[in-house]
C-alpha cells in the first residue's frame, strides 16, 4: 500500500487556475468582440465597393 498524502497546496492551486481560466475566458470574450466589432468597421469603411476619391488632378484639361 502507498502511503499517499494529499499535497497541502494542491486545492489552492486548483483555486487559482480556476480563477485564472475564468479570467480568460472573459477576456477572450472581450476579445472576440472587439475583433467582430473591428470585421464589421473594416467591411463598412475599408471595403471596395466605395473607393476612395483622388485627391490629384484626374481632370482632362
């Protein structure tokens, strides 16, 4: 038989990566928002379906 002893810190580890893995995974969430909302600008703005005006002189003279 193994003389098996819990290791006295092992649950407050297991506390804090808990807590830890809760904080990431809101900040992936907050993350992941911020990428969508930033999709969303870049498909409004960036895209090419409205191109830029020139601002050189194109106009035949």
């Amino acid at each position: 038989m193994l003389n098996w002893r819990r290791d006295p810190g092992y649950e407050q580890r297991m506390k804090q990566l808990r807590s830890e893995t809760e904080r990431l995974r809101k900040e992936n969430a907050r993350l992941a928002a911020i990428e969508s909302r930033l999709a969303l600008f870049e498909r409004e703005h960036l895209s090419g379906s409205n191109p830029l005006s020139s601002t050189g002189d194109s106009s035949p003279s």
